[in-house]
C-alpha cells in the first residue's frame, strides 16, 4: 500500500461526500482506539478542524487508559468535542427490560447501539455525516456491532487493513501509545479483539489477501437529515 497515495485518496473521498451531501462536516465517536483516531486525522486534514465534531461516550467498562488518549486525540486536532458518559443510559435501559444481567452479549451491543443512537443525534443538531471508523479486517470478519459501530453514513477506513492503519498511523503522526495499543471493543471488561477472534490481527490480514479488499467499496453517504 501506498501511504501518501492511500491518504490523498480518502481525503479526497471524505471532502466529496460531505459536499455532496450538502452537509457542514463530520461527527465522529473518538474512542482511544487507532481506528477513531485515524479516522479523526484524515477527516481534519481533509475538512479542517472546524468542519469535525468529536463524541467521547465512555462507560463503566471503558477503560482509564482510552479516556486519556481519546482527550489526547481531540485536543491535539483541536476540535469541538463532548465527552458524555453512557453508564446511567444503560442503566435506564436495565431497570424496564427483563434478564438484564443475566446476558453479556446483549449488553454489550447495547452500548454500542446507543452510542450511534447519540452520534446520530448530534449529526442532525448539526446537519453532519456520521464517520465511522469500521476497517475491512473487521469488516471481513463481521466483528462489528449491526446497527451500533457497523452503522455510519461514510466508512473512509473499509477498504484498509488493521496493518494498514499501524502504517498510516504512523505517518500521520497518531501518538505512539495509540498505534501499539491491543485492539479492543471495550464493551466488557478486559475485552481484546485478538482474544476473542483467536488470532492475531497480523494473521488475519495475511489471509484475507490484497486481492480480496479490492472488492471493497467505500460506503456513499445518507442524507445528513435522516
């Protein structure tokens, strides 16, 4: 892959939709993670930071750690930001639906369904695109929430890999902490990604194949007042 290539592409990619759109930018859930935090460089470079809107929801299982570096992220762009904790939202939740506790799973997709329900939100205060942030490891994979983090307007990262992302990372100057970070949903304590695929996101992108993200298309967007 080409970095700078690659780069000047979903630049490209993010600037035209978002004027195709006839929207004013980009709302973007900054988790600590490196895919939100690409996903926040590239939009930045492409829009300017008065054009990106960054959501930080943390909750219970949310871990110290991604706090800091998704604070880290949005004060080094310099943009307009809102950290709201999700905890008491998905409390609300378990006092009027039955077995709460009794299912991980569910729970855990919750707190990413209500997450996109909060973008969306500020997306239409705003008249935004929801960016989000899924890459086509996952993608491949499936391992995405439906209708929480695999829903967005435009998906500029579908067509790059985990190992991808580490190199465009680095050379658009991501905190260093960030790229060496295991990957992780953080929807339940001490959760990894690589834990619970039963590989490494290295091997993973070794098997996929070059020749199968061809495939990929990056997602057009829906209209910014839906």
């Amino acid at each position: 892959m080409s970095v700078k290539g690659e780069t000047a592409q979903i630049e490209q990619f993010i600037k035209e939709q978002v004027q195709e759109s006839r929207s004013t930018g980009l709302v973007i859930g900054i988790s600590g993670g490196i895919d939100s935090t690409v996903a926040a460089f590239l939009s930045v470079r492409a829009l300017g930071k008065e054009r990106v809107f960054g959501l930080l929801l943390p909750s219970h299982t949310t871990p110290d750690e991604d706090e800091r570096d998704a604070m880290e992220v949005v004060r080094e762009l310099g943009i307009e930001h809102a950290r709201i904790p999700i905890s008491d939202i998905i409390e609300c939740f378990g006092r009027h639906l039955p077995k709460f506790e009794e299912g991980k799973l569910p729970k855990a997709n919750l707190q990413a369904r209500i997450r996109i329900c909060l973008l969306y939100y500020f997306a239409n205060l705003k008249n935004c695109l929801v960016c989000g942030t899924t890459d086509a490891s996952e993608d491949f994979l499936g391992y995405y929430t439906k209708y929480g983090d695999g829903a967005a307007d435009i998906e500029p990262l579908i067509n790059l890999t985990k190992t991808d992302l580490k190199s465009m990372a680095k050379e658009l100057g991501v905190p260093n902490n960030i790229i060496k970070k295991k990957p992780s949903p953080s929807l339940v304590a001490d959760q990894s990604a690589e834990d619970e695929l039963g590989l490494s996101y290295e091997i993973v992108d070794r098997l996929l194949g070059r020749h199968k993200l061809a495939e990929h298309k990056r997602k057009p967007p829906a209209s910014p007042k839906n």
